[in-house]
C-alpha cells in the first residue's frame, strides 16, 4: 500500500444533492465490488462447512465475543425510568468508545496501527446509536465497511473472504441479535413490512447466495416455520428468518410482507441478485440512511476514476442525459391465488432519474470538488 | 338603428352546456358515509374517490389555522404508523367518531401493513366529521420520508402509480401543525423549535408545503425531549432537535400552558410523562412492528381531569393472505 494519511471519517452526505456524488465515489464502487465478492465466495457453501481460520480471524472472533461478555455484564437499568430501549445500553457504548481503540490494536498487526484513527468509529458504530438505542442496517454497513478497510488495507485477503461472511460477520449478528433483545433496542429507520428486516440486510444478500444450488430448499419453503428451524443453521438467511420468527408476533404475511413476496421468486440465484439490486435500491440509494455515513481516506468519497459497469448513466455534460435502460425490468408481476393477474409499475427507474434531472438543475455543470484536506 | 338579434350571440348550446358539466374532471360526487363503511372494512378507495376526498380536504384544510384550538373533552392520539386493525382498537378502547372527539398527532402511515388504508379512514372521518376528529402533520407525512418508507410503495402496488400517493401527499402539506386544547394543552407531532418561543410565532409559519429538513417546521415534527438535556442539542435522527425541561417550562410559562403533549417515540407502556407531567408522550401504535411487545395508549382529557386508556395489539384472528407482489428487484 501507498504510504496514507489517515484521518477520523465524517459525514459528507448533508443533502439529497449529495447523492449522486456518492453513487459515484470510490467507496460506492469498491464497497459494491467488495460485498459482490464476499458474495461469491459463499454460494451454495453452508454456515457449518469446514473453513481453515487463521489466528488473526479466531482474534477477531475473540474480541466480538468480549463484546457479548460485556454485554451480559452490564446490569440492566429499572424499567420505570425509561422510554422503551434499556438505558443499560449507553454503558456498553461507553465502555465499547472507551475500548475500541486497545481492542482493535490487540487484535490487528502493528503496521496498520496507524489507521487506527480511521477504523475505530466504523467499529464502534457498528452496534448501534446510544441516544436512541436504536439499531439499522446502517449500523450493520459500518461492520462491513470496517471489513471492506481491513481487506483494503492487506490485513484480509481475498482468501478470507469466506470466512468473513461465515464466520466474522455471523459472529457480529449474534452479538448484534444478543444486544436488540437484551437492551430492547428499537429498529432505526424501519421501513416496517415494506423492509426484508427491521434490523438487517446484508445475512439476507450473502444467505441466498449460500442456498443456490440448494436442491431441498426453494424461496417458497422458508414460509414454513419447520424448514426454517432445521436448517437455520446452513444458511445465513434461514437464520434470520428463523430468529423473525422468534421474535415476531401475528402473521408472517402481515409482519414480514417483503419476505412473503419474495418467496415466490422461483430460484435462489434470482433472489440473490434481486437482494443485491434492493440493497443498492433500498439502502445504499436512500437518503434517511446513508447521511450517516462516514468517509474517510479507505473509505473514500472521491469521485471514481472508472466509468461504472452497469447500467447507470455516466456523467454528462448534458442537462437531460438520455436514461440507459434499466438494470431491472419496469412492470413486477403479482402471483395470484385466484386467476386473475395485473401489472405494477416500478418507480424506482423515474425516481432515479428524476434524481438525476433535479441535481442537474441545481448544479448545472458543476463538478464537486474532493472533500478539504486537513491543513 | 343596431339590429338587436346581433347582441344575442350564442356560445354554445343550453343543453350542451349542462351535459358538459357532468363530465368535468373535477366534479366528483362526495359520499363520505359510503366512503367511511369502505374504509372501516380495511378498503381503500377506487382512485377517483380517493382523489375527490383529497382534493376536498385540501379546500378545507387550506382555510385552517396552523394551531386548531379544541375544547375538552378530547382523547389524544399517538403515532398509529399503518396499523389499521389496531386502530379499530383504539376506537374500541377510546369511543367511536362522532361521539368521542379526537386530536391524533401525526404519522398515520409507513411501516405498518395498512397504511393506505389506515390513512383512507381518518380522511373520511375528518371529511365527516370535521369538529370531531383534529389531525396533526406528522414527520412521515411528507414526500421525503413516505417515499423510503413505505407508503408510496403500498399505494403503487394497489393503484398502479404513483398518482394516488401524490394527491395525499398534498393533504399532507396542509394539515394543521398543532392542537391547542381549552388553552392550556399544547399538542404537535415531535416537540419543540429553538426558533419557536410563541404560540403566534408557530400560527406565523408557512406550512402549506414538504417539510424542510431543518427550521421551525421541521422541528416541530421531528424534535424529541430528554432528560439528560438541558438545552437543545442537534438529534441525531437527523433533523430536529432534542430538548429538556428547561426550554419546555419556559415555553409553557411564556404562552401560559400546563402541558406539552406528542408521539414521535415509541413507549413502552404507550403512555409516559416527562419533566414534572409537564410534556407527555402518547404511542398508539401497540405491539410496534411487531416485535417490540409494547402496549398503546389514549390520552384523554376534559377540563382537568386527565387520563389514559391502555390497549393492545389485535390477535391474528382471520385476515386474507395477501397476493404475493414480487417487486421488480427480482424479476
């Protein structure tokens, strides 16, 4: 790696303007290209399959699992005296700032201590807000981030890329599942039944990729609740529905609507890329979740130096660029129980590209500058 | 001499014209009791219905005071987020329209399974009864947050387009801020602007449009109180502020009020006083999505007396599954 000057990452997403020089900056491409490969080296593999880890992975492990300890230590507050969250958890967040820094130093080799000042707020916003003790899938992009700048910086290589779905990340879900059901934390940002999840999103991407190729399990067989208990243990995205199940109450089609849709997909690899367009759509695209995001050198909001491969328009100098057809087709189809059937349009094509005409409109011509160095 | 058959110029024939009228896109015919045993059914409106109610309420929204004052007695109403059986429940729990006279505080829609219908209902309810029922502007009901989460996509899967969801969204810019209550109870969706210090400084703001992402008008939807604070402090949600009981005891003293009330955040028990009974918080939203096990909660108040009525998440009981909708992400 180039010698870097590292610094502690902030906002730079103020504004809905802000957007589209986000869809275009580094940290976009390379963080899609990241989860992309994570994702590949994980089809049709199981949760329980045998993976060589290294001392540095069973480090890493060793540490979330204090995080569970800490947790499990923290006695929690009396109940009368608060809103709904247990404010037992703003002891966690306190001891987890306060520690951060040594528990990452221990566990990472001493030629990226440096990036210290850069990694360590990624981690400690991984496992959600002290004030509202809410948690979103924007906490669990800060874990994955945290991943995309280790790999980055060499300390992870691609050869580990299985192990950080499998065994580093669904570790982080465990610790995250323990704290939302210790500490009462509240869903941030829910989009309710219109969500895959009120907490995440990512087990869902990596989970069906696991299943592809599955002949026993279809879409259609994690509706029943039998299935899903015997092998929640294969599949990331089994779990999740498996812990859906546990902690949600009324019908699964009412609560879980999203998930109830997408199981009429006919085959995994379908659902796959579906969950990695929705995740672009729905997370990465969204305005109430990604202006908490933070940049910094690893994690960088420069405008990309490659003309994206896919199908989004490159920038022009054209006012009102002609729209390049969409990755994804513009009507959904609904499955009928009865005969009949009728076509739903999709908005997300116009909502993007009413984006894009808006943002031309107030920065005719202007190309953002690179965010302030430090003097 | 001017011939006098040259002044009588016709423009089109009489009966055309009346024939004409009938077909204007504009002339709709109101029905709210119709309209409102659709609703209750958990029904939704054909569009043009739906659009002609929009479009009434807008006429006389638009003609409200920012702040509506309301006499006791009044039950209170928190967040209901699309949970159109649970709301059924609430009417159970606090007395059915028109006999029992409601503010609720915004955020009708979003999360919940039903939020069309949800909001269908309390539109034709206010449309009806309009002395009855007050309805405040919640942070969700504005362009920006229902477009991400969830509203405008319920209303594209059951009309087709974005047609509907844009005409709601127009109620939405007009309905009243806040609700004052016998003079005394304060009533807006979030809380408090460090920009608002008067009851008149809160008539003087332009509400008829989308909520900005900061300013007064943003605050008021978005702010939250804390104990842990004295002053304001930027809110962490993004927008807004958070607030202690300091600025809320000089803003109740200022304007010569004994309570704050709002929704906005989820409670536990539904109901919750902070800072001294001084500001309340009412959650009507039982058993939120669906996993947090919380109970709901009305407010009710008449002339002194104060009171809370408790209710919880409907059961199952039979509800149709749904269609299965595959969005285009999969196709």
């Amino acid at each position: 790696m180039a010698e870097n000057s590292y610094k502690p990452p902030e906002k730079m997403i103020k504004n809905v303007f802000d957007l589209n020089p986000w869809y275009f900056s580094k940290a976009y491409e390379e963080y899609l290209a990241f989860l992309h490969r994570l994702n590949d080296s994980v089809v049709g593999v199981h949760t329980t399959a045998d993976m060589r880890c290294t001392d540095l992975v069973i480090s890493f492990i060793d540490m979330l699992d204090k995080l569970e300890k800490w947790a499990e230590e923290i006695p929690l507050e009396d109940v009368s005296e608060q809103r709904f969250g247990n404010k037992a958890y703003r002891k966690f967040y306190e001891k987890l700032c306060k520690e951060s820094p040594d528990l990452l130093a221990s566990v990472l080799p001493e030629n990226v201590h440096d990036a210290l000042v850069e990694l360590v707020p990624y981690f400690t916003e991984s496992f959600g807000n002290a004030t509202r003790i809410d948690y979103g899938s924007g906490h669990e992009a800060n874990f994955l981030i945290l991943l995309f700048c280790l790999q980055k910086l060499g300390v992870f290589t691609e050869n580990d890329d299985k192990v950080l779905v499998l065994r580093i990340f669904n570790k982080y879900l465990r610790v995250c599942r323990h704290l939302q059901t210790r500490f009462k934390m509240e869903p941030a940002g829910s989009r309710g039944v219109h969500a895959i999840d009120d907490f995440q999103f990512a087990p869902f991407i990596f989970g069906s990729a696991q299943l592809i190729g599955s002949k026993s399990i279809v879409p259609d067989s994690y509706l029943k609740k039998n299935i899903v208990e015997t092998h929640a243990h294969t599949s990331l995205f089994l779990d999740c529905v498996n812990f859906i199940n546990q902690t949600k109450t009324g019908p699964f089609h009412e609560h879980s609507n999203q998930l109830w849709n997408i199981s009429a997909v006919p085959h995994w690899k379908k659902v796959n890329s579906g969950m990695f367009k929705m995740y672009e759509g729905e997370v990465l695209k969204k305005f109430p979740v990604v202006q908490h995001m933070m940049f910094g050198s690893l994690f960088s909001f420069d405008r990309s130096e490659h003309p994206r491969e896919s199908m989004e328009d490159a920038p022009s100098q054209d006012p009102m660029p002609p729209r390049a057809p969409a990755q994804h087709g513009m009507f959904a189809f609904k499955i009928p129980s009865a005969a009949n059937t009728s076509t739903v349009h999709s908005s997300s094509v116009v909502e993007s590209g009413d984006l894009r005409r808006l943002h031309s409109e107030k920065h005719p011509n202007e190309h953002c500058p690179p965010p302030m160095a430090d003097a | 001499m001017i011939d006098t058959n040259l002044l009588r110029v016709t423009v089109c024939d009489e009966g055309e014209l009346e024939k004409s009228t009938t077909h204007f896109i504009g002339s709709r015919k109101i029905e709210p009791e119709q309209w409102i045993t659709w609703a209750s059914e958990c029904k939704y409106l054909p569009e043009s219905d739906a659009v002609a109610l929009c479009a009434t309420l807008i006429d006389r929204l638009s003609l409200e005071a920012n702040v509506v004052p309301v006499s006791s007695p009044v039950t209170i109403c928190g967040d209901i987020h699309g949970q159109f059986y649970d709301l059924l429940e609430l009417f159970k729990t606090g007395g059915t329209v028109p006999n029992t006279k409601y503010v609720f505080m915004g955020d009708y829609v979003d999360r919940g399974h039903y939020s069309l219908e949800t909001v269908t209902l309390l539109f034709c309810l206010l449309l009806k009864y309009p002395n009855q029922i007050t309805l405040l502007r919640g942070n969700h009901e504005s362009r920006r947050i229902s477009n991400v989460y969830g509203f405008y996509d319920e209303c594209q899967n059951k009309y087709g387009h974005g047609n509907v969801h844009k005409w709601f969204c127009k109620v939405f810019d007009v309905l009243p801020i806040g609700a004052l209550i016998d003079e005394s109870v304060l009533c807006v969706h979030g809380g408090l602007s460090p920009d608002i210090r008067t009851i008149d400084s809160l008539m003087l703001l332009d509400r008829a449009q989308e909520v900005p992402n900061k300013g007064p008008l943003c605050d008021i939807m978005w702010s939250d109180p804390d104990d842990d604070v004295e002053d304001w402090v930027i809110s962490q949600r993004g927008a807004g502020f958070v607030f202690g009981a300091k600025v809320t005891e000089e803003f109740l003293m200022n304007n010569d009020l004994s309570l704050l009330c709002r929704s906005h955040q989820l409670v536990d028990e539904g109901f919750k006083y902070m800072f001294n009974e001084k500001l309340a918080t009412v959650w009507s939203a039982p058993n939120y999505c669906y996993r947090c096990g919380n109970a709901a909660a009305v407010f009710e108040i008449d002339g002194n007396n104060r009171s809370t009525k408790y209710f919880n998440a409907v059961p199952d009981g039979s509800r149709e599954k749904p269609d299965r909708v595959v969005a285009p992400y999969f196709l």
